[in-house]
C-alpha cells in the first residue's frame, strides 16, 4: 500500500510540475484562450465520437465557435496547446 500511495504522490507531483510549465508564464487573457482552446477540443473529439454537447452547444454553433478560435489563438498559445498533446 506504502508503495501504491508512494507512486501515486509522485504521479501527481509529475502532473503538477508538466500542467505549470505549459501554463506558468501565460498572462491571464492568455490562459482563457488556452483554456477555451483545451475544452472546446476535447468537445470536439466527444462530437465525433457522437456523444451530445453541453454548455448550450449544438453541432452548427460549437462548429462557428470552434473554427473561430484559431483566429485568436496566439503563436505561443499554440506552442503551449503543442505541449499539451
């Protein structure tokens, strides 16, 4: 069990240490688009696979607002989502 808790600790401490390197130095603006960017991805791979959206979302307008997005997207946003994957 030591062990179990021991690995798990360190997963977490590894998944904190990786989530603050992509984030640490983005300025607030920067990480709402960061943070629209994750979530309407991972909406989209859920559309895909036909699951129904949420937050008032239906296919047409989460469409608009998805392909929207990579016009505000800046170059280092990018590289951060890049770091993400």
């Amino acid at each position: 069990m030591r062990i179990y808790e021991a690995e798990q600790n360190s997963s977490d401490e590894k998944a904190v240490r990786t989530i603050d390197s992509i984030i640490k130095d983005l300025s607030v603006p920067e990480f709402k688009l960061f943070q629209r960017a994750v979530i309407l991805s991972d909406l989209k791979k859920d559309l895909d696979k036909g699951k129904p959206l949420p937050f008032g979302f239906n296919e047409e307008n989460f469409q608009s607002e998805f392909d929207g997005l990579d016009q505000l997207l800046t170059p280092k946003i990018v590289r951060r989502l890049e770091q993400r994957s």
